[in-house]
C-alpha cells in the first residue's frame, strides 16, 4: 500500500505544479493578447484631398536656345551683323557696345585709300549749294551722296550695339563684321521638336518657358521640313517685349497643345494601378477607404483627369498611402 500511494502523491504534486506553471507564464497572456488583437479590424494611416474642377493641358516638351527673332513678311530679322561697305581704316566710332541705336544712325565712319569721309561730306555740302543755284545736276549730288554712304556704317534697326569690333586706325574691308546690332524686344526661342508629335503643334498656342519664374511665349513658326540628320521639326516661340532674357541662354519649355476646361481632377498621387493594371482612387467613406476604378485623362502640373460615374468635386480621395491599399479598409486620417 506505501507504494502505491506514494504514487498517487506523485502523480497529484506534478499535476500541481503543471497547473501553477499554466497559470504564472507570460507567454499565456501573450498569447491571449494577441488572440484579441487579430480579432479587431486594421487601421491604416492616410493622407487625403479633394477632388477639383480644374484646366488641364497637354504638352509637347522641349528645351531651346534664346535668340533674335528671323525676319517675317512685315518685319525685318531682329538681328543686324554689320560689315565695312568698303576697305579703308576707321575714321571715328559714334556708339559704344551696349547702347542704344535708332534706326539710321552713324555707328562709324571710314577713310578709303581714295577718299576722307570728312572730304565725303564737305563734297555733299558743295554739290548741294550748286545745285541749288542750278549749277550742278542732281546726278553728280547722288553721286557725291553714294559716294559718303561708303565710307559710312549706320544701323539698318533700331535696337542695341550687343559687340563692336573696331576701333579708330584699324584697317577694315567687306568681310569685316565691325558691329552688331540687335532689338533685344524681339527675341524668339528656338528649338526642335520630334516629327512625330510636330503635327500636334499649330502657331498661336501658348508655350511655357520654364525658368524661374516661368516666362509666357507664343509659337511662331513650325517648319514643313524634317531634318533628316535627326528626324526633327524646327519651331519657335516669340517672347513678350522687355522679357529680360539674353540671347544664346539654354532653357525648357512646353508647348500647350491641347486644353481641357472644367475637368474633374484627382492628385496625381491618389490615382494608383491594382494588381490587375486598371487605374482606381480610394474613395474615402466616412472612416473607410473604398477602391473605385476610374479612366485617366490629361495629366498637369500634379493633377489628373479621371472619370467614372459618381465622383463629383469636393469628393474625398486617399493621396499619400493609396498604393497597395486593400479595397476596403478602415483609414485614420493623419494630413499635416
């Protein structure tokens, strides 16, 4: 009989200690805990915005080079290189680089090998005193006049001596650029399109440059012909006057080729693609988030066009965490 009960004693102390471990180890709260927390519904942290009416563009980007503007049917190009009329050495130099010319004016004058342009002028004086006496024809006052004219370089427009390089004693002939003179009111940039999007542009339409702060352009000009050494199109937009830039400065540009007025627009983060590749926002629904598919449209500025039956501005939508959020699902706001 000792060993049998010594037995039972046995038996009854390990089924004591099992229940005092079960009841003191942690890992059963743990356990119990976590058993809770899977049976509550998860929250996820959003931020969110609004849904607009808004216009949108479509563009043709680009980048280009400032420059005076070419020559049109009613004006002339905004750019004047100059070149001596005549072999001869610089008598006298009228302007300096950087100031302003009107059209017609002297910049310099010559001395020809054959002829003072100070001898030029007092000839002119003659002959127009003869000939108002009628003792001189009007052909010997032209060729006086013709003759001065050659020895003179004036400015063909109005605008702004951008370089002048020659000074008095130098020697000079034709082929001698002494000056340049541009009108800085009427500069264009100049870029290259690709032919395939070249037919979407039309003369007229806005172009953006984009400098800091962006400056508002025109297209001017869209060539018929393609370069064929990198299949693009030339084109040019004309700058407003007193626009402040230089020429030969580098900058981008977009050019608008189509506008959508009133369109219902989402930010561009909030417009996210499922696992099946269909474009959807999260529309939020009190303290849900619920995924409706949607077609895209045009895209500006970080904003797009979407569509789908229901949505109306003021609408809200999830913007920062709608990737890869479940179709439906319980947000906590947190917008900064």
């Amino acid at each position: 009989m000792k060993p049998l009960r010594a037995t039972f004693g046995l038996i009854v102390l390990l089924f004591a200690a099992l229940g005092l471990y079960w009841l003191l180890t942690p890992r059963s709260t743990d356990t119990v805990t976590k058993n809770k927390a899977e049976s509550l519904p998860t929250v996820v942290s959003v931020q969110i915005g609004k849904l607009r009416l808004m216009t949108l563009h479509r563009y043709v980007t680009g980048y280009g080079s400032v420059g005076p503007a070419p020559a049109t049917a009613t004006q002339p190009a905004a750019d004047a290189p100059l070149a001596a009329p005549t072999a001869g050495v610089v008598a006298g130099v009228n302007v300096a680089e950087g100031g302003r010319v009107r059209r017609g004016e002297l910049i310099m004058t010559l001395n020809s090998a054959s002829v003072t342009a100070a001898f030029a002028q007092q000839e002119i004086e003659r002959q127009k005193k003869l000939y108002a006496e009628h003792n001189t024809s009007l052909k010997n006052l032209q060729s006086a006049r013709a003759q001065l004219a050659l020895l003179q370089v004036v400015s063909p427009l109005s605008g702004t001596v951008v370089s002048l390089n020659a000074k008095p004693g130098q020697a000079v002939d034709g082929k001698t650029m002494v000056a340049e003179v541009m009108d800085l009111n009427r500069l264009v940039v100049k870029t290259s399109v690709p032919e395939s999007v070249s037919d979407q542009l039309t003369p007229g339409e806005p172009v953006q440059v984009l400098t800091a702060p962006p400056a508002r352009a025109k297209l001017s000009f869209v060539s018929p012909a393609v370069d064929s050494t990198n299949g693009t199109v030339a084109a040019w937009a004309r700058l407003p006057a007193k626009s402040g830039f230089r020429p030969g400065r580098f900058v981008a540009l977009r050019i608008v080729t189509a506008t959508c007025a009133n369109c219902l627009a989402a930010p561009q983060a909030s417009v996210v693609t499922d696992e099946k590749g269909q474009s959807v926002i999260s529309f939020v629904r009190g303290s849900e988030a619920v995924q409706i598919p949607v077609r895209t449209g045009f895209a500006d500025n970080g904003w797009v066009e979407v569509k789908a039956a229901g949505l109306k501005a003021g609408d809200t939508v999830v913007t920062v965490g709608a990737y890869g959020l479940p179709k439906k699902t319980k947000i906590q706001v947190v917008n900064p």
